[in-house]
C-alpha cells in the first residue's frame, strides 16, 4: 500500500465517476420493486447495442462470465485450443480452461503491446499441423483501449476457420477501420462489431463502471441466442415464450446446464447513466493523454505509449508509460514507490501469464519464449488516468514524475 494513501491529497491510481445521476438512478430502481435483471437490464442492452451498432448485446454480471459465455457459445470445448496474448489478466486465458480447453499464449507487439499479428499465422500454421481442427479460436486483448490489427486476424480467423472471440475490456469507445465478420467492408467500426462476439467489463476501474458487470456483443444470431440461454440456468426463453398462452405462468424448461450470469437492473441503472456519458469520459481521458504526451516527450527515461493508427478511436483506459531503465539508478517497483511517497498512485498492466505461476507450470513456459512481454513488464508504469482528475491533479502527477525521473536519472 502506498505510504500515505490516507492523505486527502493522495491521487488514488483509478476512480469511478459516479455522479448524482446515478445515484438517483439507483435510488429509483430500488424503489421500483424490481432489483435483479428486468426492465432496466433490458434498456442498458438496446443502449448499448445501439452505442456500439451491434445487432445484439447481452448483459452479464462480469466480463469473465461474458467470456466464458462466449467462448462455450463459439463452441470451444474438451482440448480445444485458443490463441490468447500472454499480456492480459488472467480472466481471458482461464475462461478456456472453465470449457476444458488450453490457452496457447502468443507474445506481444513491442509498440501496442497488442498480440502479435506477424507470429500469428506462423503459429496457427504448426498448431494446424500439430492438432488439426482442435485450434478453434483467436480472443484478441485490445490492450488499454487500442484496437489490434482487427483486419490481420479477420483474415486469418476466415482463412483457418477460427472463431473471434474479443476482450474488449479496456477498449470502450474504441474504434477501428476494419472489416467484420459479417460484412466485407472496409470502414470505421466500433469495437463491439467486428469479430463474432466482443465482452466489454465495466469492473469498478473500467471506463464506464457499474461496480461488476460485463456486456456481450455480436451479430450472430445464433451466437446471442447462446449466451442468452446459457447465462440463466439455460432456462430458454423461446419455449417459454412458445408456451406462454397456454401455460400457466410460473412454468418454464430447462434445455442445458446454464450458469448464474446475469446483470441485476440495480448494476443496469448505473450502466445507463455511465453510458450517456461515455463520450464525454473519453474526451477527458484523451486530453489528460495528451498533457502527459506533451510533458514526457522529451525525457531520457520516460518513453510515452504510442497510439499506431491516428485514425483509431483510443479509449485511454490506461497511460503506460515505459522507463528507459539503462538511464535509471532506480527500477520500476522503487519508481512506483517514490510515485506513491509523492502521492500518486500508480499500477502495472499487466504481469505476463506466462509468469503467473498456475499458467507457467501448467503449460511448461519460459519467458525466452516471450521475449518483448517478458523485456517490457519490467518497465511498464500505468499513471492515473479518469475523467474525474482535474487538471490540477494531472499536473502534480507530471511534476512528480518528471521530478523522479531526473532525480534518477543517469
Ligand atoms: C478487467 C478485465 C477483465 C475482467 O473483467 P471483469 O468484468 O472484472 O470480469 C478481463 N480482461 C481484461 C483485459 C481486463 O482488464
């Protein structure tokens, strides 16, 4: 814990922007009578969907629950593999291991930290051979908010057959010129409607945030029929529906082992409020950017994350710095230290899972096998950066490191 994090001054490294709208709105959903999933589940996902442009959204309680969804809609089971970067939480990989199947970790790009498009084809080439049609899919990480090379994988995914399945957890709104699955046109998509199925979170720290909660987007209709059925008990809906007429209304089938996936309407009320402000939150987190990138670019030691395309839309969930470690006395943990002894909380995104331990043993990887993620996690510093900053706070989180990085400088 930083020093003095109790200190009133201390710039916290992430905070939810919670106004009084949503307050009001949590108040008015609780009086309402109706506290889980209903009226207000169902206005957050036709927002949401009409946000993003996907023909389908579909609440969860969280994004890992949504993944899992979506991977076991996507068809992934016993032994499947699924090509997975190794610079992600944890939540992306162990989804595959919920269906039985095995993550196969891929390194990153040196500059987006994204999965690394040119080892891709490669890869799925030997695992091709080595296991056939047991490779069924990609879940591309758009890492702090930057879209990967959504028209690298598109073509591969539709070259070897394999299913997109997203973690668009930092990366809302983001946008991309790309294809779609569904659509051979190249133009300015949200993320949320290019691969099969995108799983946006909206933990706490998220940019927009409902304290838990996730949200499943995709175009196919058989895909969101799926993840419908399966994130409540795989109670289905259309029989019930089919039947409604002429049963009584307390009756229902159950048509597969579902899970407990859903968004409470208390979660839901918040989401909308957050949503009508999304576009506003991001244009704060560019400008705070862009105050960081003008106050760094000429420092020896700190090195500012490059955005590739200008023409994307970056959603800013993170500012990574790099530090330039050969012109530092000091490493990354003693820098985030003094950060914290100078009131400023800071975090790291992310520790590569090929050095989780349970990933590692389970699956025999060394870091030589992941040269740039294993090289950049020692030096990668995450800073502050939420709407709820004013510019006051984003100076003193420049001056502090700024003052570090001279101080410590060789
Ligand atoms: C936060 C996060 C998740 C998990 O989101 P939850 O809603 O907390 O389940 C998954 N992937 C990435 C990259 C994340 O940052």
């Amino acid at each position: 814990m930083p020093v003095d994090s109790n200190n009133e001054d201390f710039i916290s490294f992430a905070l939810p922007c919670i106004g009084e709208e949503e307050i009001g709105a949590v108040v008015a959903t609780m009086r309402s009578g109706w506290l889980t999933t209903g009226p207000k589940t169902q206005a957050f996902e036709q927002a949401f969907a009409e946000a993003v442009g996907a023909r389908h959204a579909l609440a969860v309680n969280s994004a890992t629950g949504g993944l899992h969804l979506a991977m076991e809609a996507a068809g992934i089971g016993k032994d499947d593999l699924v090509l997975t970067p190794t610079w992600t939480f944890t939540a992306t990989a162990e989804v595959t291991r919920y269906l039985g199947g095995h993550p196969v970790f891929v390194d990153v790009e040196q500059d987006t930290l994204n999965i690394d498009v040119s080892k891709l084809e490669q890869r799925i080439i030997e695992l091709r051979r080595e296991h056939g049609a047991k490779l069924k899919a990609i879940a591309p990480v758009h890492f702090a908010g930057q879209a990967c090379e959504m028209d690298v994988i598109m073509k591969l995914a539709e070259a070897y057959g394999l299913a997109v399945i997203e973690d668009a957890a930092h990366a809302f709104p983001t946008s991309v010129v790309s294809r779609s699955v569904h659509d051979g046109e190249r133009c300015r998509r949200m993320i949320g409607t290019v691969g099969h199925a995108s799983v946006f979170s909206f933990y706490a720290t998220k940019t927009i945030a409902t304290g838990e909660g996730g949200m499943v987007t995709t175009d196919d209709p058989r895909l969101a029929e799926r993840v419908r059925l399966m994130r409540l008990h795989g109670i289905s809906r259309d029989v019930w529906n089919r039947y409604t007429s002429t049963k009584p209304s307390w009756y229902y089938e159950v048509v597969a082992p579902g899970y407990k996936y859903n968004l409470t309407d208390i979660a839901s009320s918040i989401g909308l409020e957050q949503l009508a402000k999304a576009q506003g939150f991001q244009v704060r987190r560019e400008a705070i950017r862009h105050r960081y990138d003008a106050a760094f670019a000429n420092h020896p030691v700190l090195e500012m994350p490059i955005q590739r395309h200008a023409s994307d839309v970056h959603a800013w969930h993170l500012y990574v710095l790099r530090l330039n470690l050969e012109r530092l006395s000091i490493d990354r943990e003693q820098f985030i230290r003094e950060m914290a002894q100078r009131g400023v909380g800071c975090s790291v995104h992310f520790i590569p899972l090929h050095l989780q331990p349970y990933w590692r043993e389970r699956y025999n990887l060394d870091p030589a096998m992941f040269p740039i993620a294993s090289r950049e996690f020692e030096r990668v510093v995450s800073l502050p950066i939420y709407p709820g900053m004013d510019d006051n706070m984003v100076k003193r989180v420049i001056n502090v490191a700024l003052e570090i990085a001279t101080r410590f400088q060789v």
